[in-house]
C-alpha cells in the first residue's frame, strides 16, 4: 500500500464554523449532532434537552477546543481558513520536519 495513501485523510463538505455556530445555539435541541449525520444522536440529544445541558456544553467545547470533528463517513470536517491553507502551495511537514506532499 502506497505511503500517502495509507495516511490519506478524507475531508468532509461540512463546515466546521457552521457546525460550531449550530452546537452553540442550537446544540441543546440536537442540531449540530443532525448536522454530523449522526441522526440517533441527535435524537436523543433534542430529546433529554442536550443531556440537561451537559451534553451541548461538552460537544461546544469538543468543537472549540478539541480535536477536528467528524461527520458519520469518517471524513474530517474543516473550518475555512484550514482548508485554504491545505489548497494552498504551503509547504507543510510533519513532526519529525519531513516534507509532507499534499
């Protein structure tokens, strides 16, 4: 298996500022979990209120502070500025310095 294609990371058509905004103001009823494609979740969230509150407060924070969410096909979802920043001619390297082709 090619190198670049075993550590290949699918993107997603989502916005991650859209997905923010959603979780902030709407998190409590479930949106942003509906916006993921994770429609049980989302569900359950409209349904107990956002876990009481608990829950959108955690998923707002996982969103500003964590890791790079998902949608439910496993792709990342991006916020603008990274994705120009990807689609642009930067050159990027790991963490050991190693060029990375993009």
């Amino acid at each position: 298996m090619d190198p670049i294609s075993a550590s290949a990371v699918r993107i997603s058509g989502k916005d991650k500022d859209i997905l923010v905004l959603l979780s902030v103001l709407l998190g409590w009823l479930g949106v942003d979990r509906f916006y993921r494609g994770q429609i049980g979740l989302g569900i359950v969230k409209l349904l107990t209120s956002g876990g009481c509150g608990i829950w959108w407060a955690v998923d707002s924070l996982i969103y500003l502070l964590g890791n790079l969410p998902k949608d439910n096909d496993g792709a990342v979802i991006l916020d603008r500025k990274t994705l120009q920043f990807l689609r642009s001619s930067a050159q990027v390297a790991d963490e050991h310095g190693t060029p990375v082709k993009i």
